[in-house]
C-alpha cells in the first residue's frame, strides 16, 4: 500500500453568488464535509406532515387480484395531489399495470402533475408493469412531494439473456447466441420495431453482471437469424474484427431494448425526494431529473429481482440540467446498464448573430434530431456562462446573462463577443454552459457495484462524495470531462471526495484504449495544453485498490489537495505498475 500526501495547496474559499430567479444561493465552504455538516446545498425533504391518509383502495386500487390498476390509482393521484398535507397509502401487495387504455406505448403508468405537500406512501407494495417499454412514474411541477416505500419492476424482462457458443464472420462479424429460458428472444418485437435502440454487452460469466474484460460497449445488432429452438445468429453493425475479437465463446450476452422511458422521471420540481423506491429493471435509465430544485434520492436501491442478473438498460441515475445538484443518501446500485450516475448540464448552441452581445440560442442533442427550442427557465439575469467549442476543447468566453427572451431564446450577455462559430455542429459550434445551473452535489454512503461505465459522470461542480463504494465500475469510478460531439458538461469545481473505496474499476475495451483513463479521472478531451477547467479538487482518506492504467489522473487543474489517501496494488491488467497517480499541470 502507497500513502499519498498532501500535493498542492492554496485552498480555495466558496464565493457566494447573489440569488437568482432560477438558482438557490450557495452553501457551504470548500472543502465540503458530512462530518461537519458543511454541504454543498440544503439538506433534503425527509418528511411531510400529513395529518390525512387515504387509502388507494378507496379508490379501487386492489393489490393481488391480477386485474389492472392503473385508472383507480391515478384517479387517486389526481383527487389528492392538489388537497395538501396528505398521504395516499397503498396497501402491501402487487399492483399490476397492464391497460393503458388510448394512450400509445410510450406513455407512463403514473402521472403526477401540480402535486403540494403530497406523499406517495407504497407501504412496501410493487408496481408490476405488463409492457415494458413504458415509463413507471412521470412527475411534473410538483412541490414538496414525497414518493416512497414503492417496488417497480416488469413482468417481462426488457432484454434478452443468454449465453455465447460460437463466434464468426461472414457479410458482418456475429456471435451464435443460447437464449436462456424465461427471457425474451432477439427476435421478437420489442428488440426489432418497437424499441429506440437495440444493443448487446458481454458479460463475464463468472461474475455476472459484470462486463466482460476487454470488450466494448454498445454492441449495435445489425440483424437477428434464428438457427434453431432457443439458438440465434447475432450480427453485429458497429464493430471491426479487432473489437470482436475480444469476444469468445463462454461469455454471456445481454441485449436491450432501450425506449428512453426511465422508470421515474421527475421535471421541474422543487424539494421533491424518492425514499426507499426499489427498481428491479427498465427498458431505459432508472430514475431521470431535470429542472429541478433539491432533488433527493434516500434509501433507494437499483438492483436485479431475485434470480436476475441485472436492473436496468441504461443509467441508474441521469440528472440533467438541475436547477441545483441532487442529493444521494443510502443508495444502491447494482446491474445497470450505462452510466451508474450521470450528473450535467446541457450546452445550448448560439446558432444566429443578432448583435454584438446577442444571439438566437437552440438545442440539439443528436445529430439527426431537428433542433429544438431552448426551454424558458435556462437562464436568468446574472448567470454566470462559458462559450465552449467541443472539437478543440476550448472555453472561448466568460460572461454573464443581460438578458434572455423565454419566448424566442434569444439570450444577451453583458458584454461584446468576437467573431465565433455558429450553428449546430457539435464539434464546431459554439455551445454556452450556465455554471451558475446544476451546483451542489450531495452523494453520501452510497455503494455502486457491477455497473457499465462510469460510476459517478461529474460535469457540474460544488461536489461531496463521502463514504462511498465504488466497485466493478467497467470504466472510470468517477469522471470528470466534457465530451467532444456530445455536448454535456461542463466545469467541475469545488469537488471533494473523501473516506471512499475504488476497487477494481476500469477494464472495458474503450477505457483501456483511452490514453486518459484512471480510477479517477479529471481531464481535458482534444486538448494538449489548455488553461484549466477544472479547479479546487480535494481527495481526502480514500483507497483505491486494483486500479487499471492509473489510479489517479488530474490534467490541467488548479488548486488540487491530496491527503492521506492509500493507493493498493494495481490490476494484472494494467499496463503501469509503478506510476498510480499522475498530475498533468
């Protein structure tokens, strides 16, 4: 074990920003402590009082009689969301969700709308979704609302599940798949028409569900050929010779029907927590925020049912463009399918000149979406922003908001701006962040384990990871870096990460081709020698053990502090024994 002291001092005190419209007024001082009570935002709605309780089966919601719920819960939902002060009580049992009447495939089970000082209590009950494409809950613009004690999981695995017997080549490259018994084949219609995407992983057979070493991500099925009973014919569109040559025969497959429907998805709220929510699976993400103010997670697992393998198809947590950071407490993770959490905000192109400091603002997330809209709560006078171009990694501007236009986008800054590239080229493009947007990240005693990708995907700042686990992540256990053609981020400053295990992260085909990949990683992408973007990080009492090519790797930050962390021995599959930690200044 290596012991890693204090490495570069001038600390950095918090500056309070003025309170914004959009934007709660920063709290604490960096560094950032639980022991202490020094967070980096307010600490979360725990309760409601709710001298009212009404029970769902008021309302015809009866659990274990196999007929569908949906229409008597949700008219429960909507006679009580608005009464204040109450809870509508679930009785234990299982409530399935099998009719969705007129609505398309894509709709939820659950709506929540407008709801005040309201508390969801399941009482230990499990939603049992019948078409597992669909959402579980939607929220929107609710206040002080609680959702709790609730178990959501599908009748039918979003996925299919079985194991490799032969790989080969012929038009593409492909493996032959055994479809094990009780899972959906590759063939049937969720996978082939019905679902967004459909993508394959490898998993290690003998620690399932963790991903194969060495292979990749996102395996795109091109076509599907029965052969024979449960046997199938894979073929694969996105991968060359060499990327499947890390497949072989003995591993486990796993595909997914993603349908961008996460399992819970919460917009625009404020003081909103999900405590004690179990999500045994979902054909996309876990749960979803966006827009929010004090968004909490308390108690909640993200883990197979019994006898499964893994939980969701894609993130365990994606929270995008908060108003504030979230709040993690007591969670686990287990089984997902993409990033384990996945905290950013999104960057809106400047598309159109129309004067000096003026410009027409847009949003486009993937390159054959049409461009969007900009929503009317991203910008407030005061805000601070960067004007950021993805293909060279460059902040080409600081400013802050004059004025924004809801109506038209249109966004004025406070001072002139040169001569920049406009459209929407995500590579070529200018993007403008809000940094005032998205601060205070609270993650405390929190396990992650057995996930795809990153554990913790930081692109916000005013950061506390205390008192976690971090273990099996297939790539980095926390990253933090703006990607170049997908336009998330942006800065993280004020990071701190303290009595924390890391233990064997990183083993999947593109982190070990990555030349910046590490256990933790604080990096720059195109970029040889740019000014810092990342600033204030303090690494306090962590281990990280079994670490891949590095275990620590900060480029071109300022102000970073190491103290008393303990480095273990590296992977059998890192190239570098002796170097684990590296500061690119």
């Amino acid at each position: 074990m290596k012991k890693i002291s204090t490495l570069l001092l001038a600390l950095f005190s918090a500056q309070f920003l003025p309170a914004q419209n959009s934007v709660p007024p920063e709290t604490g001082t960096f560094p950032y402590s639980a022991k202490d009570g020094n967070f980096p935002r307010a600490e979360p709605l725990r309760e409601i009082d709710t001298p009212t309780v009404v029970k769902a089966s008021d309302f015809g919601a009866i659990p274990d009689d196999g007929k569908c719920d949906r229409a008597a819960l949700q008219k429960a939902i909507d006679t009580l969301k608005k009464r204040g002060n109450v809870k509508l009580l679930l009785e234990k049992g299982t409530y399935d969700i099998i009719d969705f009447g007129d609505r398309d495939r894509n709709s939820q089970a659950l709506r929540i709308d407008g709801a005040e000082n309201f508390v969801l209590d399941g009482n230990g009950a499990k939603i049992l979704m019948h078409k597992p494409l669909n959402k579980f809950i939607y929220s929107h613009n609710c206040k002080n609302t609680i959702i709790r004690n609730l178990v959501l999981d599908n009748s039918i695995r979003p996925a299919s599940f079985g194991k490799v017997v032969d790989t080969g080549k012929d038009s593409m490259n492909y493996v032959d798949v055994e479809i094990f018994d009780g899972y959906p084949t590759p063939d049937e219609e969720m996978f082939t028409s019905t679902a967004k995407s459909s993508f394959c992983y490898f998993l290690d057979e003998k620690n399932p569900p963790r991903h194969a070493p060495g292979t990749y991500g996102n395996y795109s099925v091109g076509k599907v050929k029965h052969l024979e009973a449960r046997k199938y014919r894979i073929y694969i569109s996105n991968r060359g010779d060499k990327q499947m040559a890390k497949t072989k025969a003995g591993m486990l497959w796993r595909n997914s029907a993603r349908n961008g429907n996460n399992a819970v998805s919460i917009y625009a709220a404020e003081n909103f927590t999900c405590q004690n929510i179990i999500i045994n699976s979902s054909n996309a993400g876990a749960f979803a925020g966006s827009r929010c103010l004090n968004l909490n997670f308390l108690n909640c697992r993200i883990e197979p049912a019994a006898g499964e393998i893994f939980s969701t198809n894609a993130d365990g947590f994606h929270m995008a463009n908060n108003r504030n950071g979230v709040w993690m407490e007591k969670c686990y993770v287990k089984g997902v399918g993409d990033d384990t959490m996945n905290t950013y905000k999104l960057g809106i192109f400047l598309h159109e000149r129309l004067g000096a400091r003026t410009f027409k603002t847009g949003v486009k997330v993937r390159n054959n979406e049409p461009p969007r809209k900009t929503p009317s709560d991203m910008f407030e006078n005061g805000d601070d922003v960067v004007l950021f171009t993805g293909g060279d990694g460059k902040i080409i501007f600081r400013a802050k908001v004059a004025g924004f236009d809801k109506k038209t986008g249109a966004i004025t800054l406070d001072k002139d701006v040169p001569e920049i590239p406009l459209g929407f080229d995500k590579m070529k493009s200018t993007t403008i962040y809000n940094v005032s947007r998205g601060k205070g990240t609270v993650i405390l005693d929190c396990v992650f384990e057995d996930n795809f990708r990153y554990g913790v995907f930081l692109k916000t700042s005013n950061v506390l990871i205390e008192n976690c686990k971090f273990i099996a992540q297939s790539a980095e256990a926390i990253a933090a870096f703006n990607e170049a053609g997908w336009p998330e981020g942006f800065l993280a400053e004020n990071v701190t990460i303290r009595d924390t295990l890391f233990k064997d992260c990183g083993f999947y085909g593109s982190y070990e081709e990555s030349p910046k990949a590490a256990t933790i990683v604080f990096a720059c992408e195109h970029q040889k020698q740019p000014p810092a973007q990342r600033k204030n990080i303090w690494l306090e009492n962590n281990t990280i053990e079994g670490w891949n090519k590095a275990a620590l790797r900060i480029m071109y930050a300022d102000n970073v502090t190491l103290k008393n962390n303990t480095i273990g021995e590296p992977s059998p599959r890192s190239p570098n024994k002796d170097n684990p930690v590296i500061i690119v200044k």
